[in-house]
C-alpha cells in the first residue's frame, strides 16, 4: 500500500477521532500528529519503540490517548518524564506550541527517535534529555510533572519529587484505572488535588488523570 494512501487513511481516522473531542486542532497541528504516527511505525519495525504495532491502533492508544490530556495542562513549562518513543510529549507539544516539554528517557534510541520527529516534523517547543530522572537536575523547576509510563504514583513522586517548581508545580498521572491503592500508599507530603475521568474516543478500558501536590 503506498504511503500516500496510508497517510489519507490515518488523516480520516484521526479527523474522526477528534471530532468526538472538544479539542481545537488546526490542519498543520493535524498534518504532523499523522506523521509522527507513520515516523513511529517506520522505527518501530526496527528499534521497538512501543508493543502497539498498527497505525491505526496507534492513533487510538498513543495519539487521543495523549491529546485528552491538553486542557487540563495549567502553566507554560512542562517536562514528560519516562517518555519512551515521545508519549503524551510530543502530541502535547504539537497541540501546544506556545507550551516548552521536556522530554526525559534513560534510553538513547528512543531520544534518537524523539530527535528525529522534531527534525522531520519542524517541531521547535521540545528539548530531548537522555537521562535517569533522579539524576536529571534542572535549572529551574516545571509547572507540571507528565507521565503515563511509570509503575506507580509511588515511584512517581519518589524519584520526580525534585522536579516541579516550589510554588504551584504539579504532577499529571495518566492512569488506566483508578488506582485507590496507590492513592492510599502515597507518602503524607503529597496530595491528591483532582481526579479526571478522561473520555479517550474508540479507546476500550477506563483513563484517569490524577493531579498531585507536594504539600509546603
């Protein structure tokens, strides 16, 4: 199937999938979630970037599953810790280019990866960190702490507790379902500010955000 048909293809579902949305997505912003699609799928077949293997799977599980997450963004300085091949990052940074990401990963193929999109892609909001988080200093702290890859809520604090701004910083969990355990394990300097039910459009199975704070 050649690419073009494909590209097509990807641009119909995802126009499909975002008019379930109240999400605001112009034809440029459009344009470069389908290619980072195509680009993970090229590179996928051989680095292994993500265990989701179809395109179309991809804008379902990867794409809507990181956009719905952009109106409950609060700030101008955010870093997506444990990103992996650039998941919620880069769709995060594509919807929000007034917005600065960082995007943290301990593995040099998938920050090689992440370079290559923002190449490609004339992405100019993200600054790629190849680093262990709990070794990653930064000049100054972020408005939010984004992740959906670490194991839990626990771990989450633990090692990223450095890393919001002393005042009003936050952490952004992307969970499946609500974790109560977790919530119930989580250390008494943190808090738990809000809990989102989040409407992931064709996606089987429940999405939470839950937002955090370090207590003063």
């Amino acid at each position: 199937m050649n690419l073009s048909l494909i590209n097509k293809q990807l641009r119909d579902k995802l126009d499909a999938l975002l008019s379930q949305t109240d999400l605001e997505v112009n034809d440029r912003q459009r344009d470069q979630l389908v290619g980072y699609v195509l680009l993970l799928d090229k590179w996928n077949k051989a680095y292994n970037l993500t265990s989701v293997r179809n395109p179309m799977d991809m804008l379902v599980k990867h794409i809507m599953d990181s956009v719905v997450v952009s109106p409950y963004l609060s700030g101008t300085r955010f870093i997506d810790v444990g990103t992996g091949p650039g998941l919620p990052g880069i769709p995060l940074a594509i919807l929000n280019p007034n917005y600065d990401f960082t995007l943290l990963d301990s593995l040099g193929k998938r920050i090689r990866f992440i370079k290559q999109v923002l190449h490609e892609l004339d992405i100019k909001n993200v600054q790629p960190v190849q680093s262990r988080v709990e070794e990653f200093q930064p000049e100054q702290g972020f408005d939010a702490v984004i992740s959906r890859a670490f194991a839990s809520m626990i771990d989450m604090v633990e090692w990223c507790h450095h890393l919001p701004k002393p005042d009003g910083g936050v952490f952004l969990a992307l969970k499946g379902q609500l974790p109560e355990d977790e919530i119930a394990l989580l250390p008494n300097a943190f808090n738990v500010l809000e809990i989102k039910a989040l409407q992931v459009p064709e996606l089987e199975g429940d999405r939470h955000l839950i937002v955090l704070e370090k207590k003063d």
